[in-house]
C-alpha cells in the first residue's frame, strides 16, 4: 500500500519569502471594527458564544467515528490494515487522540479558517502520524509552476515544506489557497458584541445606579459637601454588590425613581441581535448555546436535523475529502475512501433509534446481529439472516398466481 511521500525537497523556483496581504489577513493579527474594537482570533475565543458554537461543532465532530473503507467491486469492507487507518480513527500521534484531533481541527477551521499538520512517517511501525501546526505560523503559496508550497515559522527561522510534508484543510476560498476565517468575515458583528460585552462590564465594576434617588430642591452645597457625599455614595452604592440599595439623604430630600432607560433596553436588545448573528456566523442553533428563547418541543428535533445537516456535514465532508486527496496515494484514491458516522449523533434518543433498526431490519437492509453490534451486544444465533417481506417481489419476477 502506497502512501504520499514524505519530506521531498522543493524543487528550484520555490518561494522563499512570505507575501503579505490577505495572507496576513487571514492568519488573524487582528482587524479593527466599525465598532473601535480589535478582534483576533484570541479574543473572538473569549466571547461566551463565539467559545460554545464552536465547542458544540468541535466537540460533536469528535464524537464521530472516522474510518477509512475499502471498496471491492460491490463490496465495502473497514481498511482497518491500512497505514492510515489508526491516524483518523484511534490515535494521529503519541499524544492525541482521534477525537481530541478532530476536535482541534474544526477548533482551527473556526478560529482561522485553515488547519496543518505535518505528515510524519513512523520508523517503527510505518503508521502515518499527524502533528497539528498552529495556523498562524504557516503561509500557502504558489511559485511560478502552479505548485503550492508552505512557509512555516519555526521561531526565528523558516522552511519551505511541500504538499507531501503538509496536510491542509481550508474552509471557503476566494484564491483556492486560503481559507476565509469565519472570525475575520464576521469582524464587524464580534467587535460589536465584544464592544458590549465590555460596556456592560464597566457598568458593573465602575456603576453606581441605585434603585432610586432622593434630591434637594434649589439646595447649594459647598464643594467639601459633594466629595464628602461623593465618598459616602461610592462606598455604599457603587458596584455590583450594592445594586438595588435605596439612595437616601436627610434634610426632607425629594424620592425619585429610577427605571430602565431606553438605552438600557436597546442595549440588551442588541446584544441579542449580535448573538443571533454569531449563531448564524457558525450556522449553530441558538438552543444548542442554551439559549431557548422562541424554542419549542416540536423545532428543536427540526433544528437539531438542520445543525447535521447544514452545520457539521459541510465539514465533516470537506475533511473526508481532504482525507482522500491529501493522505491517499492517487492509486489508492478509487478504492478507498474515510467516512464519518453520524448516525452516532443518534445515540442519546433510544427511540428513534430502536426505530431506525426496525425499519432497516424488516426491510432487509440490515441484520439483527448489525443492529446488535452498533449496540455493543454480542451476535445471537440466527441474527445473520436478513428478512424479505412476503408482499414483495424482485423487478424481474412474476408474482405468484392464485
């Protein structure tokens, strides 16, 4: 069995510089809003939301078996012989594991639209090894040939590594090299987000907003009055332990209320706007974030199809494609394939899964010892058999007559 070739040297004509531009861009030095606020990739990962859609999509990849299949004619059997096969199924390297990987890599997709990691050839057990490469640290480019190739910092020092020393998965391109991070294409809703989320904590550390006030009518105050009475009001009523407390001073002062304003609730009204945009951003819905607002029985089974379908598949299917392109030899390509199993999302509802096997089981497309197996039961006498319905006939045989 054939695998890619490791570590050959560049051929004469290779780039040896790094290009900036959208290459910098993109590998997320920071970009400054609209909003005045200075969004990386670093401080998206500190937004609340931003961090939970992109633990609901890393953490729900992970969970997904991965196995490489063989295709025999008609036949698909598990490639589980295969020098590949550990790598994205039990363990990429001595120190991951297969879900932790693939956790890290939808991690890296996310926050800076591509992932590496170096292709090493184990001297003892020949197995494939992945080691992930931080982003940021490495720059795709193309020489004059049309061959792209790879800057990647190490330190204070450079080098160039091939396509067949580099396993790179990009998201959406507008070049064909670099993927476009969801981080810098929604800049402008994360600086505003994290604009608010800094107001708000100002608010709380510095506020001091009690629930009511009492003032002196045309009364006149000396200034050691006020910073007297500045003192006192900072000590009592300034901060988020003394919220709510009643404001109160002597000489027949006057009680005025204090109630929300209409800045306080376009306030709240926009953070909710821009945590909307973040869940869209990454396609999650709001209730997978714990956010069951406008969330009913009935929707959640129907968003909880539309995140599989429209959220995790789209990646699921670009790293099974990158799996075949970039880790297969081209001779092997037509015979195998690596295939994520969603079905394991399924797991946590028994009932539609018992269900599942049933219609599969009575239909003949499965057996009772598969069914058993997904399960983690042993095989039962007699579970091999496949069922075929009484009331129906192949296409090319006459029903039976009376």
């Amino acid at each position: 069995m054939k695998l890619k070739g490791w570590f050959k040297f560049a051929p004469k004509g290779a780039p040896k510089t790094i290009k900036k531009g959208l290459a910098e861009l993109l590998k997320g030095s920071g970009l400054v809003t609209d909003s005045g606020q200075t969004v990386t990739a670093q401080s998206a990962l500190r937004q609340i939301t931003v961090y939970n859609c992109i633990r609901v999509l890393s953490e729900s990849t992970g969970m997904l078996p991965c196995k490489l299949y063989r295709k025999d004619g008609g036949t698909i059997t598990a490639a589980d012989e295969h020098p590949l096969s550990r790598a994205i199924s039990i363990a990429p390297n001595d120190y991951m594991t297969a879900q932790e990987f693939w956790e890290l890599v939808i991690m890296h997709l996310c926050l800076r639209g591509n992932f590496y990691a170096h292709k090493v050839q184990s001297k003892t057990s020949g197995r494939l090894e992945l080691h992930p490469i931080a982003p940021e640290t490495v720059t795709p480019q193309m020489d004059e040939r049309r061959r792209l190739f790879y800057q990647v910092k190490d330190g204070t020092t450079e080098k160039t590594l091939t396509q067949q020393d580099l396993w790179h998965i990009r998201l959406s391109s507008i070049d064909g090299i670099n993927g476009l991070s969801p981080i810098t294409q929604g800049a402008g809703a994360l600086g505003l987000n994290q604009a608010i989320n800094q107001h708000s904590a100002r608010f709380f550390v510095n506020g001091a907003r009690p629930s009511g006030i009492v003032s002196i009518p045309e009364a006149h105050i000396d200034d050691d009055a006020i910073e007297h009475l500045q003192h006192q009001f900072n000590e009592r009523y300034a901060g988020s332990g003394n919220t709510g407390k009643v404001l109160f001073f002597p000489q027949g002062m006057q009680w005025q209320n204090l109630s929300l304003t209409a800045q306080d609730a376009q306030l709240i009204e926009s953070q909710k706007l821009t945590e909307a945009q973040i869940c869209g951003l990454f396609r999650v819905p709001p209730h997978l974030i714990a956010n069951m607002e406008k969330m009913t029985l009935n929707n959640i089974e129907h968003m909880g199809m539309h995140f599989v379908n429209f959220a995790l598949v789209p990646y699921l299917t670009r790293i099974e494609k990158r799996i075949l392109v970039g880790l297969l030899d081209e001779t092997e390509q037509p015979r195998y394939y690596a295939k994520f199993n969603t079905a394991a999302l399924m797991r946590g509802d028994l009932k539609s899964r018992y269900e599942a096997y049933a219609i599969g089981r009575n239909w003949g497309i499965v057996s009772a010892n598969e069914c058993r197996a997904n399960e983690e039961l042993n095989p039962r006498a007699g579970g091999d058999d496949y069922l075929t319905p009484l009331n129906m006939t192949s296409g090319n045989q006459e029903a039976p007559h009376d």
